[in-house]
C-alpha cells in the first residue's frame, strides 16, 4: 500500500523576523472588519467545532501534561488532502471536520478568503501561512489538483526522486526555512512506500497590547492540581485591560495583542476545580456565552512566562473521531494522481509539531447555563497561578487559531 503524510507546524518564535512587527507606532493599524460571506461562516464554525473536539481527544491522550497545538494547521493540511481525495474517503474526511454541507469550490474559497482576512486583521501581528506538497517525480498529478492548490492554498509543488537522498534533504531544508531554522529534521526518512508529502506552516507572532516590565518579573509560586507548588516566573503588569467573566467553577480572563483583533484567552479553574472540568464545558457555544457575558476592566495581571514544546502523530486521535477510512487500505485518494496508483494510496502519518513561548513582550505562537458571579472585587488582581486552559482566537471571525493546556510551566 502506498503512503501520504501530512504534517503540521505551528511553531511562533521569538526569533523570528517579521516585519509587520516593525512597522512605524504612527501607521494606521485599524483593522480590516469586513462581513464574513455565509461560507466562511460555516467554515468558521465547523473549524471551531473541529478545534474543541481534537482538545478534548488530545486531553484525553495527555492527560495531566501540557498541551498545546493548531487547530488551524491541522485543518489546512487536512483540507489540502481532502482535494485528492476521492468517494466515501472524501466524505468520511468531510464529516469529522464539519464541512459536508459545502461542495469542495465553496469550502475551497471559504479557506481562501479566511486566510486572507487573517493576515491583514493587524499590522503589528505576524501571522503567516505555508503550504507545501512533495511528491514521487515517478508519478504525474492531475491538474485540477494542482491548480487547486496553487489557487486556494498558495501551496509550493514539487516533484523529486524520492529514492535518493537528497529528497528528505530538499524537504527538511524548506522546513527550516519555513521555521527560522528551528526544525531541521522533520522528515526522518522518505519510505519505499511514500508517494506525497503535505506540509503545512503556521507561524504567529504578536506582542501584547500593553506589554509586561520585565524588570517586575519575580519568582512566584505555582500550584499544581496534585498540590505541589513550584517556583515560576511570574510576569505582572498594573491596570490592564482585560475582558474578564468569572462563576463559581473558573474565571475567563481575555488578554489583547496588538490592535486587539487577536488574543489569548486563559480559563483559570476556581480553587477546588480543574482543568478537566473546563476541558468537558469548553465548545463553541460555552465559549460565546461566556464571552458574551464578560465585562472590560483595567485589573493587575499576573501570568507566568513559559514556553512548550509538543509534537504528536495524530493517527489514532483523528481515527477516534471517526476518520478511519482515510488510513485504512479501503482508502481512495485518486484525485492526486493521473496514474492508477492513487486508488492504493492511504494516510501513513499525521505529524503535529508546535512550540509556543509567552514572555513580557508578547506570543510568538458545556452550555454555559450558571448564572456568572461577576467581577465584584474590581481591586483583586488576576493571579493566573494554577494550571490552565488557554487559547489564542481571532475576535472578529471567532476563528480559534490555537489552543492548549499549562499544567507545568517549570
């Protein structure tokens, strides 16, 4: 049986050259809101939906670690095969991402200008996308893939002889590229059996709307959920300006980046509570509401500085949400290839590499029925010294770019 690979980078370092990140204080830097077409809508929604259903299977694997990845890359690269892929693949592949209600044109489009409206939300955020595709030179791709590709994922095409070498060479090298020379060898080996690589970057890089002194960043203490406290770095800043909702189980504390159209948004369980219990409230509509329901106050913030590394194959976490057909010899990717060959090909491995890192200047990166308590201690300061949920999202579209779990930040 011939293989596909998917692989997908989330990787925001503080490194990283971005020149949206340098532009002149004075510059306009309004967004760019524009209403969102009833397509990306619905791709919004589906992603958002996929997003907390791939948190919860991961918690579920990581239990009691840290966590952190994508959804959004995890998607792209999904969303790239789903355009080779072909009958009942096509479909089982459609219905675990929430996107069987669209033809492959509209959710093709829908990604597209998604994509677009993204990168241009704030001139002092980097966010930036690569795709890529790599493929055995002994096969020909059908052009209606490729043009796909090239037309609605900005995606480099490639053919090499993936019996030599060099092959893995050419690929770790544009990897390293892609990541600031942080990953240099993603690809161990090219197999006998390996027919198409599909890569797909997300790199973010964002600095807080009102940055933290480090001069003030002390040890503090952290308390884990087993009762153990360590000592972490703690940043903190005076009256800033959080969105903040808070009930008897966890706080919600919303923290703005750079225009404010990006944030991080930390769910802190109340003492007594834990991560999993936000883990099984968190979905799309829980997170409306109580978004809905959050008031802006200026407060002292305290947030410990980290960094995560995590990497994960996927295989078995996306065939736990229902997509076994795509990796199993039943599966039919004609659409990649003009050769027979596709019709034998299935998903070998699903890669999922991340690194975050939060320090003073920034990232470079259930219905909620009770009734909320409120803040009404305007002067307690928010104290994030437990472990935590978080997740960086897009406010105008709602989109949640990425998403992870602190158990540990030493």
């Amino acid at each position: 049986m011939k293989t596909l690979m998917l692989y997908c980078l989330w990787l925001p370092f503080t490194i990283m050259a971005c020149k949206n990140n340098s532009m002149n204080p004075e510059e306009d830097n309004r967004p760019n809101l524009r209403t969102l077409s009833s397509q990306e809508k619905e791709i919004v929604s589906s992603s958002n939906a996929f997003a907390f259903d791939l948190f919860q299977a991961l918690e579920a694997q990581e239990e009691g670690k840290n966590l952190f990845f994508s959804p959004l890359s995890v998607g792209f690269a999904l969303h790239m095969a789903i355009n080779g892929a072909s009958g009942e693949t096509k479909e089982n592949m459609k219905e675990v991402l929430g996107q069987h209600t669209l033809s492959d044109l509209q959710a093709n489009q829908a990604v597209k200008d998604l994509t677009e409206l993204l990168l241009s939300m704030d001139k002092k955020t980097c966010l930036d996308i690569a795709n890529s595709v790599w493929y055995d030179d002994q096969l020909t791709l059908r052009d209606d893939f490729s043009e796909r590709l090239e037309a609605y994922f900005d995606g480099k095409i490639a053919g090499l002889d993936f019996k030599s070498p060099t092959a893995k060479e050419t690929i770790n090298q544009w990897v390293e590229e892609k990541t600031q020379e942080k990953i240099k060898q993603l690809v161990s080996e090219v197999k006998e059996s390996d027919r198409m690589f599909l890569i797909n970057a997300i790199y973010f890089k964002a600095q807080w709307a009102q940055q933290f002194d480090k001069e003030k960043t002390a040890h503090s203490e952290f308390t884990l959920e087993n009762g153990q406290v360590k000592e972490v770095p703690m940043m903190s800043a005076k009256s800033t300006k959080l969105s903040l909702y808070q009930d008897e189980r966890f706080q919600l504390v919303e923290i703005p980046y750079g225009n404010g159209q990006f944030s991080m948004t930390v769910l802190l369980p109340q003492k007594g509570h834990t991560t999993q219990e936000i883990m099984e409230l968190l979905n799309e509509e829980s997170l409306k509401n109580w978004l809905n329901q959050s008031t802006t106050v200026e407060k002292s913030l305290y947030l410990p500085r980290f960094k995560m590394a995590y990497k994960v194959k996927l295989n078995t976490v996306l065939e736990s949400m229902g997509m076994a057909l795509p990796f199993s010899e039943q599966a039919d990717f004609s659409g990649f290839f003009r050769e027979a060959t596709g019709q034998q090909l299935r998903i070998d491995r699903v890669i999922h590499q991340s690194f975050i890192e939060v320090d003073e200047e920034g990232t470079e990166a259930a219905a909620a029925t009770n009734t909320g308590v409120g803040v009404t201690s305007i002067n307690l300061p928010v104290m994030i010294n437990r472990p935590f949920v978080f997740l960086i999202r897009e406010k105008h579209s709602g989109s949640v770019l990425f998403a992870g779990k602190l158990m540990d930040p030493s």
